[in-house]
C-alpha cells in the first residue's frame, strides 16, 4: 500500500500540534518517523488511523483519500502496534488473537492465528492471560494482534521501546523476515536509531509540529557531517534553525 | 452491519466474564442484596401502611425493576470502562468496526450481563418473601423492555460523555441513576412530587412503568397504554442517545482524544 500524506495539519485548540507536513511511503517501504517528544509523531500516527481529523490536509491510501466514508474499508488492510496500548489483561492471549482475528474479518481465523502463534514463538503462554505476560511476551503478543490481518500498512510506534536488548533484536530480525515475505508498507516511529538505521529506507525527521528534514539514514548521516544517525538526530533536535 | 464483528465484541466481555468467578459473583451479589434490603423494608410497608394493604410485594417488585434499570445502565458503562483501564482502547477504534456494531454490541451484552445478576436474585425474592415478579405476566417483558432501552440510553448518554471528557467521567457513570431515582417514582405514586417536578417527571419512561407496575399490582387490570407511552419516551430517548454518542465521538477525532483516553 502506498501512503501519501498532503500537508496535514492539527490545530488544538488554536496551537499547532503539526504543521502542514506532506510525505510519502511508496508500496513496501520502510519510513522511519523521528523526532523529540512532542514533535508531533503520535498525533500524525493518530490522524492516518483516521483517530484524530486534520485541521486540513489529505491522506491517501492507495490512492483513496482516507474520510469518514472509506474509513472502515481502509482500515481492514491497516494495523498498529505500541507500548502504549495494550490487550485486555484478563483475556488469554488466543482469546485477545481470536476477538480480534473476528474483528478484522480474517478468513481461515484459527489457521492465522496458529500462524502467529508459531511465528512468534507465542506457544508457551498462549493461554495465559495478557496481563500475566512479561514485556517482552506482550510486546509480542501485540505484534501478533497488529499482524492478524495481514495489514498492506502497518504503523508501528515505538515498538520496541521498554525491551531489553536481545528481544528487542528478536522482535527487528521477525520484522525484517516477515516484510521480506509479504506485502507490507510501514511507518516506524522510534527513538531507537540503530533500529531506525536497519529498519527503514527513508526517515522523516519532526520538529514541534513540522518536518525539518529528510531523506536515506545514509544521505542524511553525510549531510550533517556526522558519524552515526543518533549523532545527526541530536543535532537536528537541538538546532534551533528549522532547516526545511 | 456486520454481525460477526458484533458477535467478536461481544465475544470479548463473555470471555471476561467467563473467565472469572469474582466478576460472575459481583453481577449476581448487589441484585441479591438489594431483593433482601428491599424484602424486608417491604414487609413492614405491608404490615403497617394502609396504602400498601394486602399488596405485598410492590416495593420488592418495583426494586427488582429499578435494579433491572440499574444493572442494564451500569453494564453498559462498565464495558466501555473496561476497554478503557485495559488500555485496549485504540486498538478498538482502530479496527473496522461501525459505531452503529459497537452500539450494537454493547447493548447485546449489557443484556446478557444484567440478567446473570439479576434471575437469581429474582428467583430468591420467590421462596424468600413469596413475591415473584414474574406473576405480572406478558405486560412484564414490555415493561423490561422498556426499563432496558432507558437503561442502555443513559448508558450511551454516560460513554459519550466518556468519550468527550475522558476517565474522569467515571464518577457520573456511577451516580447517573440516582440523580433520576427521585423523579422516576420508582417507590412511591407520582402523587407524591410536588406539582412543579410531576411534569417534569412525565417526561421520564420511568414514571409511566412504576405506575403500571402499582396499577397491574393493586388493580389487578393492565393499561397498555401506559406501556406504549413509556416504551415511545424510552425510544425517543434512546435516539437522542445516539445521537450524542456520535457527537461524542466526531467531537473526540476533532479533539484527538481517542488516541490517548485512558492514558
């Protein structure tokens, strides 16, 4: 799926949250979204889920403008996962895959949900309730739920923050096997750089509401003279010139 | 509509339910309590107050109903508050589901919920205080339903004003019933009110179904043309519900709290 977002904005109550920001994800790329907290990154996220109206602007999917009317239909090829939102705690987690395998209308739901069980190493704790997994457990029981339909566009925000290192490594290396073998667009917002710099083709780099650059992890790294992308993030984060 | 996904939202609160004995036990204690309260205060009504000469069980019976109201309201609420302390939320309202197969769902469940708690407790009242409410008949089923459109209404009235100002409406969510108890002439002829609050209280379904209740009680006869008056308010109200309920929700996309409600 491509997305193309066309100068949104979110006003609240009269303040900027994001400026007229335009970008665009072709078909089975990976953008990285950065940006300090605040920029903007969530609420940008909130409005292509179709959570949160724009002030003004447009979002297309598939060449579709996301609005009230479509919304449903372009949501069944569209997902999300974050630490910040979770799955009922007292459903197992194969009751929470099935309610939401029912939910985004999967054909074949018991097969699929097998399928993640097992691409997720899901089956020591299947029938455990959600909120007696650890973080790690969780974080994939979430990216199970998030890929349940088989999303065209996946948004992933932060998926990775809170893990330690080596699920945090288990969690990058499925997502690199699993876009390799399907269809999948994302956006990945991320304080993590160096998942950010294996992840993604393309970044887009926030600031209180805009974007102040972007382009390859590598072009960018070249363009400020630095040595890594964490380096080039704190740069462009602390520069008080907006340089788009 | 697609039934599926109503029957996969429902499917989420009968596996919350399913899966825990304390939650089965709450649904079913407060109905019980409220029959064994309301029994006794009954039987002294019976036995000292001319009024209710010979009529026992019309206090019980119009508990039973209000607790009916209540549990129908507060299981719709209590669903909504679920998805909300579990975090589970935006990935709700991130799913292709309809407002209108979310609506859908929660009153199917709220239905489910408040009979669980509230047969056994009619049930009790049978050997207990041998008061069955079940003696009023087919006229019962209208009345409950009538009770059960207001009930899932202030429950509709109550998520959208979770939606519009977040958690901290779960106060209201509590006490949205007993601002209406007073009004709704649940224990006592309308008679009672001053003449100011009797129009006022008119207005409400519930004033026409505990008279109806009193009225097929002690007169032994069933005017249903009370019912169709009350189940008409109730269903006006219920689309007014609805309404606000999308209100609520078109203003909470424009205010982009949907994103971060139980945070």
């Amino acid at each position: 799926m491509k997305l193309e977002v066309i100068n949104i904005s979110k006003k609240f109550n009269n303040i900027f949250a994001v400026k007229d920001i335009s970008f665009t994800i072709d078909k089975n790329k990976t953008m990285g979204l950065l940006g300090p907290n605040g920029c903007g990154k969530t609420t940008s996220i909130g409005m292509m889920l179709g959570l949160i109206s724009p002030s003004s602007g447009k979002i297309i999917i598939d060449n579709k403008e996301l609005n009230s009317k479509n919304r449903i239909e372009l949501l069944g090829s569209i997902n999300f996962a974050s630490p910040y939102i979770e799955l009922p705690k007292k459903l197992t987690v194969f009751q929470n895959l099935n309610v939401y395998a029912k939910l985004y209308g999967v054909k074949n739901a018991s097969q699929r949900i097998d399928e993640m069980i097992e691409n997720l190493n899901l089956k020591d704790f299947v029938y455990k309730k959600n909120g007696e997994l650890s973080s790690g457990q969780k974080n994939r029981v979430s990216l199970a739920k998030s890929l349940i339909n088989k999303p065209k566009l996946l948004f992933l925000d932060e998926p990775t923050a809170s893990l330690d290192p080596d699920v945090g490594d288990y969690v990058r290396t499925f997502l690199e096997n699993y876009k390799s073998q399907n269809e999948l667009t994302i956006l990945l917002a991320s304080h993590n750089m160096a998942e950010v710099e294996r992840l993604c083709d393309n970044i887009v780099m926030m600031k209180k509401g805009k974007i102040i650059d972007r382009g390859s992890c590598k072009a960018l790294i070249e363009k400020h003279g630095r040595k890594n992308l964490e380096d080039t993030f704190l740069k462009l984060a602390r520069n008080k010139d907006e340089l788009e | 509509m697609n039934w599926n996904k109503i029957f996969a939202l429902c499917l989420r609160h009968v596996y919350l339910i399913k899966g825990s004995f304390p939650r089965i036990l709450d649904l079913i204690y407060w109905p019980t309590i409220q029959i064994f309260l309301w029994g006794f205060i009954s039987k002294f009504f019976t036995l000292t107050s001319s009024y209710y000469e010979n009529t026992v069980g019309i206090i019980l019976s119009a508990a039973i109903l209000y607790d009916f109201l209540f549990r129908s309201s507060i299981s719709y609420n209590m669903m909504f508050l679920e998805e909300i302390w579990s975090r589970n939320f935006t990935n709700l309202f991130i799913a292709p589901i309809k407002i209108s197969e979310i609506i859908t769902a929660l009153t199917i469940t709220a239905i489910f919920r408040t009979l669980i708690g509230l047969l056994p407790a009619a049930l009790i009242a049978i050997p207990l205080f041998g008061v069955s409410i079940f003696k009023l008949g087919i006229p019962l089923i209208f009345l409950m339903i009538s009770l059960y459109i207001f009930g899932v209404t202030l429950g509709l009235l109550v998520t959208a004003g979770l939606l519009r100002y977040g958690p901290s409406f779960e106060n209201i969510a509590w006490a949205s019933l007993f601002f209406l108890a007073p009004l709704g002439c649940i224990y006592y002829p309308i008679e009672i009110l001053p003449d100011f609050l009797q129009g006022l209280a008119k207005l409400l379904p519930l004033v026409h179904i505990f008279e109806e209740l009193r009225n097929i009680l002690i007169n032994n006869t069933v005017n249903f043309n009370t019912i169709v008056i009350s189940i008409t308010i109730s269903i006006i109200y219920f689309i007014f519900g609805v309404v606000i309920f999308y209100l609520a929700y078109f203003g909470a996309k424009k205010r982009g709290t949907l994103i971060n409600i139980g945070e």
